[in-house]
C-alpha cells in the first residue's frame, strides 16, 4: 500500500510541473481554473478515505497567535499524521512550516500538504498603515503594492493564505474593527479590495511569491449594533445588497478563493449556519468556485447564539450552509461522519467541500513542491528588506490626511528648536498597529527619530507629557517647559494600537485619558504648534479643530511612520490623503456617513419639526473624501456631454483643476450623483468614481470621467438590479461636502 500511494504522489507532482503555465489570471483578471487541475483534484478525491476527507475540512492552530478562546491544547502531530488535519494558521516561519509540513507530507497516507494561514492584515514584518489609514490614500496603485509587498514576505516565510483583506463597510467608529477595512463606502470599498486582493494573489497564484487571499467577514459584520464586536446584526435585504455585498461581489469578480463567514447573525441566522447567504447568494448566484473558512470557532458558537442545540446540530447547520472549513472549533472533525450517516448530510456536500480545498492547493503548486514556501534563505533575504521599507514610508506618508493647518505646516527644515511632546511621541511598540503579523517595535522608527534624522542640525526637546492612559499629569511641567524654549511643537498623541482591532470596541471616542488635558495646555503656549494623531478610528475631536492651529491624521502608519510623519511635516511630501470614512462631532451622531437618505423632513434650521439634533449640529466635522494641501486646487469649466441619455449611452464629465498654490501637489478628484426620484428612496449622494492627479503649482489639468446606465443602476422596488429613468445630478470636488453640481436625465 505505501508504496502505491507513494506512486501517485509522484505522479500527481508530474502533473503539477507540466501544467504550472496554464495557472493563470483570464483576460479579464479573474483566476481561471484549468480543467486538468480539477481532474487532478477527482483522482485525488478518489483515493480518499471519508475520514481523510472530513480531515481537509479541519484547520487548527498552531503555537502562534491565537485569535479566540482555544477549545483544546494543540497538540497536532498525531492528528496530521492520521490526515485528520487539512491546514493550518499561527504556523510561522520558514524552518517551522517545514517541519510541520513535513509530517503531513512524508508521514501521512496520502501525503496531501497542508495549507498554512495567517493574519497579514497590513503587512508581514514590514508592517504598513492600518488598512483604515491605507484607505485614506486613494492610490489603488499604492494599496496594492503594500498587499504585494506583505504577500513577498509572508509567502518567504512559509504562509500560503492570508486572512485579509477585510472588506466590511463600516459606518460606526466605535467598533474596534473599522481599522481593519477601507471606511464606510461601497464602491471605494470595492475598488479597495480589488487592489489588495491582486497585491496577494499576484499575477499567478501558482507563484511561490503569492499568497491567497481571503475576502471576511461574509457578511455585514460592520453593521454589528452599537459598534459591539460580535454583536447582532439587523439590516434590511436592500441595506444588506446596496451597502455591504459589493466589495464581497467584487472580491469574487476578481478571483479571490477564498471567503471567511463572519460572527454576526442576519435575519435571525448566523453566517457560520446561513443557508442563503453562503451557498444561495455566494456558491450560486454569484459562482463561487474557492472555499468558506469558519471565523475562529465559529460553528462551535452557533451553540451560544441559541440556534443549535449542541455541535451535531451546529456542524449540520454549518455543512448544509455550505462552510467548507471549520477553523479551530472541532465541530466537523468530530460530528461531520455521524451525519453522513444518519443522512444529515451526504458524501457529495463533504466531496464539494474537499474539492475546492484541494482545487486551492493544486493552484497554489502545493502538489508540485509542496516545500516551496518554505525556504530559509528567500526569508533571510526578503523580510525587511530595504526596498520594502521604503515602499512602507512612501504609503504611510500617502495615507496621512491633513485636517487643518492655519500656516503652520510645512514646517521650515532651518528650524533652530522643536520640542517633540506626547506618549506616542518616543513610541516604537504602538505606531505599527494591531494585528501587525510578526512585525516588532524594535524595527519601526518613532516620530520623535524621524524628526530628528529630518532636521539633524536642529535641536530637538523631547517630554513624554503623559501615557496613553491614565490620570497622570506629572509629567506636564517638563513638557510645558520644553515647549516653550522651542520655536515650533509637535504633539503626537492618540490612541495605543490594542484600542481598536478585534474585540476592541469604544463606547467614547475622545483622546483616551489627559491627553486631551496635554494639547489644551501646550497650544496656551501660543507656539506654531502641530497635532500629529495616531489612532486606529476616528476620533471625536470637534474641541481640537476649534483650538489647535495644524493636525495630521497620521492613523497608526506602520514600521516606517516616524520618517513618513516628518516628510510630512517639513514638507518633502505635500499631503495628499483623503478620509475614507466620515468623522463625528461626537459619538451621539453615530452612525454618520455622507450618502444617507433624506427623510422627509430633513433639516431646516427655521422649523422645528425637521430631523435634527437640539444639541448637535448634523454635519459632521470632517465629510468623506476630505483632506487639505499644502496648495490650494480651484476647480472650474465644470461640464456634461448631454442634458439626456439613453440607456445605452455613455455620459462624458469633466473639470478643470487648477493648483493656485505655491506647491505642486496631487489632488483626489471626486465624482458624486444622485438620483432624485426612484421606485425606493436614493441616498442623497453616492460616490461613482475618483481620479488622483498630480499638478504643479500654477498649472491647470482636465480630468474626465465617463457615466454609464449600468452606473445609475440600483435595487428596485422588485429587488431588480437596474437603472431607472429618470432626473440625477452629478457632483465634482474635492470631498462629498464641498461640490459643484450639474442635471441630466436618463432616458
């Protein structure tokens, strides 16, 4: 017997070395899927025992970072060796990957590979913004070079699979996991995850430099009420298909190959058992052909939801749903073969199943080389290296989003004295983020470094002032001291990185602990002062829009942020980032986002019955799509093709952007329309389209974008997916605010 089996390993890798070209993107850049990979995969299949194939369906953790409660120590070997065990995640390293690898190659009946995952959110070891700040730059080119960037690095350190990107809408900054994604709008969310899902996967997902990709959490998991990690979800069918469905949709048009369920119910029903949700709307309508991850345990907490009444109702619920694999939870490992045979489920639902896991490992050269992420040397070579760092200062400093500056920025690099204030100021450990991967503190470089490299001839002051948390103010006196000696003052306060991520959610959203206390005190000085904030959401910063002179959202920018902050600051980069999600007065307008529905009473200062706050004005404080310069853009000529299209005609828009500044810079143009009157109300803005261009001060430049009626199209009333005659408006400018409008009419 061993020496059959080891016959048709060998075969089965002769394979994979002769057909390794025809792995490819098509012509429209989704991945095909070769026919000879998927008789591959039936051959394998039918070499298969039923436990072997339950085994595909069960990942475990490695001794890495866990990321939930673990149900059971971990002691996988044996279990490997069974083939009871189909992949794994916190396996990190090349060397460690190897040996485990090993087991499950050479030591096993079949010698199936395992597939290793981790979370490469923002990076590997060099760690990037969050995704949040990423966003903010609006460089599709950028996004995707730092998903590229973390695939190089992870896939030399023995990964195949990330668990990213996360592509939820998030529309409530105080849940922790709106760091995690691309803000509150579904077409950039979209363009968004497209970007990084083609930095992953790479032009060939057969490429020992690609790593799959993974699109989470399926779905609506950033609608959780009260911004509560895990909490309920409760949104209508149109929410669920309008707003959080298509960056998923887009994920799939652009070949991602795998999807992980999310925590949240829908409609009373858990993802992890949701029957519509993961083989009606994903495998079916939208043609599916990679596999479902279970979110940590998932299937398991069906149990807690009160929706199962034990694990043999919850791998039922969670099989006939259409999971594939359950990550750490032990549910079909343990019940999947007692439903086969009590006719629960059949040997086709768990033979789909282990054919897409399969189909993913022949993709990804597992079966030809099953070791070939797994070489020492390539890491050595590839983690931090200098050509990535650099990239990771370039995108940090893309991502930063000037919020105000009343000419205090740039500062001058002839600057005698700047006193450096705040805890994030010094701070190594914090500035990469969470869910960093293996990225340490001991690699980044502070600001209080990067200001010190930028200006070496300066004299440089630097006070703590306070923590990140905390009462304290001991430390103010010395920091008001230093401040006052110094020409200029930065103040680097916000959030530290374990405030907002998974299970790290905020009921208020002010500057945590004195901070606050500590800029109030530093701008009485009445020095030219900046505010650099680092921070994982936005904050409720109202109080320091009315006082400070200059403040730099800088989020949380990664390995590289301490230089990325001073190119900022003393203007080697003119600041070109935009908000990708809108920014509160104050928590109790939450949730706030600019293309809200009108009511039928909307605001009107001079009636008193009309939808409005007694205390709060509605407008937010800083729109979606906002971020000042260093010049100043004019935009005129603003004009449309035709007053009235057909259906099948296409609408020209254009704008003039002229720099009437004195620095050159780049400028995130920003296309708007709305449909005045559906069969369903319409937001009163939805974003359609955004160019990012570079002028030089003084000059002048054209941007044009094309609108067609698949454009316009939305949900019916019928829940048809099309556009409706009718009169729109088009919207240009530099943010969802502040915009020139023109008419049309679509016939």
């Amino acid at each position: 017997m061993k020496l059959r089996v080891i016959a048709v390993i060998l075969i089965l890798a002769s394979w994979s070395c002769g057909n390794k070209d025809k792995i490819a993107n098509d012509s429209n850049g989704k991945l095909s899927i070769d026919p000879v990979i998927e008789q591959k995969v039936d051959s394998v299949l039918k070499l298969m025992t039923i436990d072997e194939k339950i085994g595909q369906l069960n990942q475990l953790t490695g001794n890495g970072e866990t990321t939930g409660p673990i149900t059971f120590a971990t002691e996988y070997q044996d279990a490997i060796r069974r083939g009871e065990v189909g992949s794994m995640l916190n396996v990190n390293g090349a060397s460690y990957t190897y040996k485990v690898q090993k087991i499950a190659v050479e030591e096993s009946r079949l010698g199936i590979p395992l597939l290793f995952g981790y979370d490469v959110i923002h990076g590997y070891k060099t760690i990037f913004p969050i995704p949040l700040g990423e966003a903010a730059c609006w460089d599709l080119d950028a996004i995707e070079k730092s998903a590229r960037i973390a695939a190089i690095e992870a896939s030399a350190a023995g990964q195949h699979w990330t668990f990213a990107p996360m592509v939820d809408i998030a529309r409530d900054p105080r849940w922790g996991r709106v760091m995690e994604g691309a803000g509150e709008d579904p077409f950039y969310g979209s363009k968004v995850a497209v970007a990084r899902i083609k930095g992953f996967q790479g032009e060939n997902l057969a490429d020992s430099n690609s790593i799959l990709a993974c699109a989470k959490h399926f779905a609506a998991y950033g609608a959780a009420m009260g911004g509560r990690d895990y909490n309920t979800v409760d949104i209508s069918k149109r929410t669920l298909y309008e707003v959080y469905l298509p960056p998923f949709k887009a994920a799939v048009d652009a070949g991602v190959l795998s999807f992980m369920a999310s925590f949240n119910e829908i409609n009373g029903i858990p993802s992890s058992g949701n029957k519509d949700l993961m083989n009606g709307i994903l495998k079916s309508d939208w043609n599916f052909k990679g596999f479902i991850v279970s979110d940590w345990a998932s299937i398991r907490e069906m149990l807690v939801h009160g929706i199962a009444a034990d694990e043999y109702e919850a791998a039922n619920l969670a099989m006939n749903a259409g999971i594939d694999m359950d990550m750490e939870g032990h549910i079909y490992i343990n019940q999947l073969k007692k439903l086969l045979a009590d006719g629960k489920v059949t040997e086709k639902q768990i033979d789909d199943a282990v054919r897409r896991i399969l189909r993913v490992k022949f993709m990804l050269g597992l079966f030809d080389d099953p070791y070939r992420y797994c070489d020492t040397a390539r890491e050595k070579e590839m983690i931090l290296n200098p050509r990535h760092l650099e990239i990771a200062r370039e995108v940090a400093r893309k991502s930063m989003v000037l919020l105000k500056n009343n000419n205090v920025l740039p500062l001058s690099k002839n600057i005698k004295s700047v006193a450096v204030i705040g805890p994030l100021a010094d701070n190594k450990d914090e500035i990469i983020g969470t869910w960093s991967a293996r990225g340490e503190g001991k690699d980044a470089i502070s600001v209080l470094t990067g200001v010190k490299q930028k200006v070496p001839s300066a004299k440089i002051l630097y006070a703590k002032g306070c923590d990140i948390a905390g009462e304290s103010k001991a430390g103010f006196a010395e920091a008001i001291a230093k401040a006052k000696s110094a020409d200029a003052v930065i103040v680097v306060v916000g959030e530290a990185a374990m405030m907002s991520g998974e299970a790290l959610s905020r009921a208020f959203l002010d500057l945590p602990g004195v901070q606050k206390d500590l800029v109030l005190e530093l701008n009485k000085l009445n020095k030219p002062m900046v505010v650099v904030l680092m921070n994982g959401r936005p904050l409720t910063i109202e109080w320091m829009d009315n006082s400070v002179p200059a403040i730099l959202e800088a989020w949380l920018p990664g390995t590289m942020g301490g230089p990325a902050v001073a190119d900022v600051l003393f203007g080697d980069y003119n600041p070109s980032g935009k908000l990708p999600i809108t920014f509160p007065r104050n928590v109790g307008q939450i949730p706030l986002f600019y293309s809200h529905k009108n009511t039928g009473r909307p605001r009107d200062e001079a009636e008193r019955y009309t939808s409005k706050y007694i205390d709060s004005p509605n407008t937010p404080l800083y729109p979606f799509g906002y971020g000042l310069s260093y010049t100043t853009f004019e935009y005129s000529n603003f004009g449309i093709s035709a007053k009235e299209i057909g259906m099948s005609d296409t609408l020209k828009v254009w704008v003039d952007v002229t720099n009437t500044g004195k620095y050159d810079g780049e400028e995130v143009v920003q296309l708007y329309i709305r449909d005045l009157v559906g069969s369903v109300t319409r937001p009163v803005k939805e974003l359609k389209g955004f160019k990012k261009v570079f002028i030089k001060s003084g000059e002048k430049v054209r941007v044009e974008f094309t609108l067609t009626a698949s454009d316009l199209a939305f949900y019916t009333r019928t829940m048809e997916f099309k556009p409706e005659p009718g009169d729109f408006k088009v919207f240009v400018g530099g943010n969802s605010r502040d915009l020139q409008e023109l008419s049309f009419r679509l016939n």
